[in-house]
C-alpha cells in the first residue's frame, strides 16, 4: 500500500482526475480516499495493510483530513468525484475508472480490484 503524495492529490483536483502515474501504476488499482478518524477506515486499513503483495495490483491511499489541502481536496471529492463519504475507494484497470465504493469487506475489496 503506497500513500499518495500532496502532488498526486493535488494534481487530481487541478485535473479532475488522478493522473497515470497513480491509475496506471499496475494493471488493477485501487485508491482510497479517507479520513483519519473513521473506524471504517480503520478496519479497511487492517486487512489491506495484511495483504499479500501483488504484481499486477497496487493500493493507494490518503488521510486527506491530516493533509495541508484538506479543504480544497475534500471539495473534489465530494463536488467532481460526487461521494461525500469515507472512505471512497475508487478502482481502476487499464488505467480507466472500473467501479467505485465506500466501506467494503475485503473479499468484496478484492473482487472489485479484479473486476469480478
């Protein structure tokens, strides 16, 4: 699991969509859009953070109300991406938006991770 980076974050708000380095980084990916204070958040982190590496796959993440642009960037997420909850992850394969969700099991996680 990688952290996003103030850049990639920022980038995305400018651009309206996070850009190929994170999307593309492998041919599934997930990014989890968060804050530190949800529980949900929490048991999400658990079992993603126990997760076997994987070639083909990569997870990012950002905590983004203990971040410098937390305003501005909780702004996007909830007027361009249009989800106002925590945590939103958002999956990508082939570099193009596959499935969105909220909280999620982690056999669901991986389902939507690989599309099935």
């Amino acid at each position: 699991m990688r952290k996003l980076s103030g850049e990639d974050c920022l980038d995305a708000i400018r651009e309206g969509e996070f850009g190929p380095g994170v999307t593309g980084a492998a041919d599934a990916v997930a990014v989890v859009l968060t804050q530190s204070w949800c529980p949900q958040w929490s048991w999400m982190r658990s079992y993603l953070d126990s997760m076997p590496a994987d070639a083909g796959s990569e997870v990012f993440w950002v905590e983004y109300d203990l971040e410098d642009f937390f305003e501005p960037f909780m702004e996007f997420k909830e007027s361009s991406l249009g989800n106002d909850q925590v945590p939103y992850v958002r999956y990508y394969r082939g570099g193009k938006l596959a499935a969105e969700s909220n909280y999620i099991d982690s056999g669901g996680f991986r389902r939507r991770l690989r599309g099935r």
